[in-house]
C-alpha cells in the first residue's frame, strides 16, 4: 500500500446522455444525472479503490456542491482539506455523451482556479505526487502550481502529469509545454495529445520526441490499447480490452490510477499498463468518471 498525493481540480460532473442526434433549437431526450468529477479527484478515488492511501490536493466551493462532493471523498476514504473557499462556487462540468459513448466536455473551474502551496498538505511520506494539466493550463492557477511543483522536486517526489485536453493545450506555446515537462519524472496522455506535444504525425515519432523531455511516457490510445516508453529505449505496447462502452468519462483518468498504482508497486511497465486498462476498462462499464462505490476492483 502507498501514499500518494494528487494535485488539481475538483469537479461537479452534469452527465447529459443522449442517444439520438441533437435536435438544434428543439428538444433533445436525454439522461441527466450528476456525479463526482475532476481529473485530480478522479484519480484519487481510484488509487483509494486500489487500497493506496490518498490526499488530494484541491479546492471546493463552500456551497452545496462542494458539501456534496467533499462528503462523497470521504466515502472514498480519500483524504482532503476540509475547508471550502469562502465566497467560490465549485467547479461545474457539464459532459454531453453521445451515442457511442464519446464524451464532450463544458467546463467551468470555479474554485479550483486559485489552488496554490497553502493547499498542500505536510508533504513527508508520499510516495509519488499526480498532477491535473487543467491546474497547469488554467492561467489563473499556473504560477502557484509551477510553485507547487518546486516543492515536490525540492524534496524528491515523483511527479506524475496528465496535461489535459489538445483543445486547451493549443493555447500554450509548444516551448512552455516541454519545459512543463522536464520537471515531471512520468507523463500519462492520450494518443491527440501525444501526437500534438510530440509534434510528430505518427505515435512512435511522438513517443521518441516525449521520452527526450521525460523519462516514462504513456499514451493512452482507447480502444487500441495503450502504448509506453522508459528512458528512451523500451517500448511496450498492451491491446485494450473488449467491453461495451457506456460512457467513456473518466477513462483516462481510471487508467492513470491503474496505472500508477502498479508501476510504484513494481517498475514493470507491461505489468502497469495492463493494471491501467483493467481500470479503464471497469470505468467505461457505466455512466460517470468514479470507481463503483462498495466494491471490489
């Protein structure tokens, strides 16, 4: 069992499932619920789902969403503040999934946009740290999560990054990302994202230009799997699972729990890979991004 600390946001998830197409300016039937979200959140509740002890580092509203969700952690067991920013609402993502499953996201941060070093927790025992790209993305939060950054790297804890979404990621010069990530020790993302970081139009190609800024890279390729490399010589690739998709929200975030949890367990990076489609692949099952409340994974 490890201590692993996870950096971000913490989100109010409004999942809108359709399975038609959108009748603009008219009704559209739909399935609307709401759940527990944000990367940071996310991830920590599936690293607590996997028996790892868990803080997660973020901010809530001091409204009734963050009363909600701050209580649903605790059903989690994971470890958080418990102070709400005064006078904030917490941050609300409304998530529009289609008839295949894909998901498109309408974010808005709230608190989660002034997250800075006065968040974190006593830092002494954590084994490795997880960072939301949303923290580093948002200009708001920017200065005080590279601050954040500093401390981790000052007192030698691995730094985990998932850098977030290629529609944000356009908004930050090329040159800025891969200064983000020299400082981090693993880089978790998707195959839009690798190839837009990588600047290259093939995944191997981009797998090479990452590993020269970080040493592990993993790129999450959904239904082909995944693929990884470690300093910059071995390469492994895993074929995903075949299970029916409901709803992909979460996906990513439930493979870099698995896939985290395993690769500080042991460095073996079939081994973790496989742990983190095992995730993704349960996470996939239903509607919303946590791990199913009450069992086993």
């Amino acid at each position: 069992m490890f201590n692993f600390l996870c950096i971000g946001d913490i989100m109010l998830d409004v999942s809108v499932v359709i399975d038609s197409e959108i009748h603009v300016g008219g009704d559209t039937k739909a399935s609307i619920s709401t759940h527990g979200g944000g990367a940071a959140a996310n991830v920590a509740t599936w690293l607590a789902a996997l028996g790892n002890h868990v803080f997660l580092c973020s901010r809530a509203g001091d409204d009734l969403n963050g009363e909600f969700l701050h209580n649903e952690l605790d059903k989690y067991s994971v470890r958080h503040s418990l102070e709400r920013a005064k006078d904030e609402k917490t941050g609300v993502v409304v998530i529009l999934v289609n008839e295949a499953g894909d998901r498109t996201m309408f974010p808005d941060s709230g608190a989660n946009s002034g997250l800075s070093v006065a968040d974190l927790p006593p830092l002494d025992h954590f084994s490795a740290a997880y960072l939301s790209g949303y923290a580093l993305i948002n200009p708001k939060s920017r200065k005080n999560v590279l601050e954040m950054i500093q401390h981790l790297k000052a007192i030698d804890i691995p730094i985990v990054l998932d850098p977030g979404t290629v529609g944000a990621l356009r908004n930050i010069p090329r040159s800025l990302l891969a200064e983000w990530l020299g400082l981090v020790d693993v880089l978790i993302l998707n195959e839009e994202e690798a190839l837009y970081i990588g600047n290259e139009s093939d995944i191997t190609g981009a797998l090479v230009n990452l590993a020269a800024l970080t040493p592990l890279v993993v790129v999450k390729r959904g239904g082909l799997g995944a693929i990884a490399i470690f300093e910059r010589a071995m390469i492994v690739e895993v074929p995903a699972e075949e299970v029916e998709v409901v709803d992909t929200t979460g996906a990513g975030d439930s493979f870099a729990a698995g896939f985290i949890s395993a690769w500080f367990e042991e460095p073996h990076l079939e081994r973790a890979i496989k742990s983190g489609i095992v995730q993704a692949s349960i996470c996939i099952g239903s509607v919303g991004a946590r791990p199913p409340l009450g069992k086993d994974i």
